[in-house]
C-alpha cells in the first residue's frame, strides 16, 4: 500500500490503476480507525479492484467548541490496519493541500432538509462541511464506487442526496454498524469514555433496541414510546440531544403508516457524544 500526500500524486496513481482497467473503490475516513473501518474497506475491495482510502481530520465540519485539536491522529496505527483490510492506496493530505486558499475562501456544498434537524441541529454547519470535503475528494479520486457505514446514517443520506443530486457517476454503498459484543456502536470517539463510562454506555443501544421493539409490535404513540426512551438514557447518566424515529429514506417524521422507519438517537454521556440508529421495517397489516 502507497501513501501519498497530494492531489498530483493521488491522481497520477488512481490514473495508472484506472488504465489497467481497474475499478477504482473509495473509502473517506478521518483516521483513528477501528474494526468498522477495516469493513468498510474490506467492503470496498469486493466491489473494486483498487482501494482508496483517505484520512483527513476535515476541519470544516467541526463546531466551534468540538473536539478538531484533540481528534486522535493516529496515522502509522491506521497505514497498518487499511494494509491489512486491502487498501491499495492511502490519501492523507494536510490542510493546506485540502483547502490551499483557506477555509474561508472555500466554496461549500449544501444539502438542503436531509441536513437539518437531528445531528444538523445540534452541530449547525457539520453537514454542509461533510459535503463540501466528501465533494472534493471525489472529485480527487473520481472512484466508481464509495463505501459508507450506516452508523452516521444522517451522513449517507445526505451523501447519497448529494451524489443524486449532482449527478455524480458512482455507487454509494452503506455498510451495516460494527458493534462490540455489548452493542455499542464501534466510534472513534468511544476512545473518550473513561472505563466507567464505557460500563453505561450500551444503555444506548439496548434504548434503540427498545423502542425498535415496541414498533415492531405494534405501537404507535411514537411520543410516548421516545418518553420512555429517554428517560431511560437520563436514569443511566446520560444526556439526551434526540432520540426520534423517522421514515427511513426522507427522514422526515414518521407517520403511523409508514413501514420503513429508523430510530436514531444522539446522547451525552459525561463530554462525549454518542451516536446510532436501527433500522425498523414493518410489515403491512393483514386484510
């Protein structure tokens, strides 16, 4: 596996792979990578003949008081687990390299509705900087195919939304959340949690798994099912930014006869944010 650190470099290598008539695969990342990530290459590399992987801490989509300096890098750790999951090529560009006129003088890319609300009102412009960085790299890359974890499930939407969109020629796959034996959603962030916290924080995924439940046998007091939801994550410690459910491919709110839904659900436990969604398909009531 090559690592380049410039446009220049990453063009001339996917170029030379894309003349030996390879499928070119991508794979963006913003590093300190686990077991999740290692799927979404390994993922990629099925599809693809030729792997591509990024890391690049994308400073435009983090707020004014989120963690950008402290964000792990952990480059060498990474070059070694993109090896072994089947990355031909890492893209680790610095900022300058990413952004040469600064970030202010950048153009933006914004993805209307399916970016507001849930994690768009939280972090107001995150979405808008996902776009804009996840545009440039594949217009870097120019892959045939790209590979997404369904655990930023806002995130696919709206790239998916984008590539739509912007009539973008290639394939946006989701793959499933890795999670940890206990359910927690596989994040870089979870390296934040003290070992107490880490002990609570499941309570997250058995809340999801909760309300999913409940939809899957029948409810539809979508307020009071979330009430409980929520009280559930405050008796365990935690601070609940959204825990809604949603029709899965708008994300609008859901509505009692929609049969595709998603529960998503953002918490706080102690400084760090956790995050996740299941998906919940219903079936049609009988005749």
């Amino acid at each position: 596996m090559n690592t380049v650190k410039t446009v220049r470099e990453l063009r001339a290598a996917v170029a030379r792979a894309r003349g030996e008539g390879k499928r070119i695969g991508f794979v963006p990342t913003m590093g300190n990578l686990h077991s999740g990530h290692a799927a979404l290459v390994t993922k990629a590399a099925q599809r693809a003949d030729f792997v591509v992987a990024s890391i690049f801490v994308n400073p435009l989509q983090f707020g004014a008081n989120e963690d950008l300096a402290s964000y792990p890098r952990t480059l060498v750790a990474d070059q070694a687990r993109l090896l072994e999951a089947g990355c031909n090529l890492l893209f680790a560009p610095t900022v300058e390299e990413m952004y040469p006129e600064g970030t202010a003088a950048q153009t933006r890319v914004s993805v209307a509705q399916l970016s507001e609300g849930l994690c768009g009102a939280s972090r107001p412009g995150h979405f808008e900087g996902v776009a804009t960085v996840v545009n440039k790299l594949f217009n870097m890359v120019q892959p045939d195919l790209a590979v997404f974890g369904e655990k930023d499930y806002q995130q696919l939407a709206v790239i998916r939304a984008m590539v739509r969109d912007l009539n973008m020629p290639i394939q946006i796959f989701g793959e499933p959340t890795v999670r940890a034996e206990d359910g927690l959603a596989l994040s870089s962030r979870n390296g934040y949690l003290s070992p107490e916290q880490r002990v609570i924080a499941p309570v997250v995924y058995r809340t999801l798994t909760q309300v999913a439940e409940g939809l899957r046998r029948g409810r539809r007091d979508y307020r009071a099912l979330l009430d409980e939801g929520r009280a559930q994550l405050e008796a365990a410690g935690l601070r609940t930014d959204y825990l809604e459910v949603r029709h899965a491919l708008s994300l609008r709110p859901a509505q009692l006869d929609d049969r595709d839904l998603v529960v998503l659900v953002a918490a706080f436990l102690g400084n760090t944010r956790l995050i996740d969604n299941l998906y919940v398909h219903l079936e049609q009531p009988s005749a």
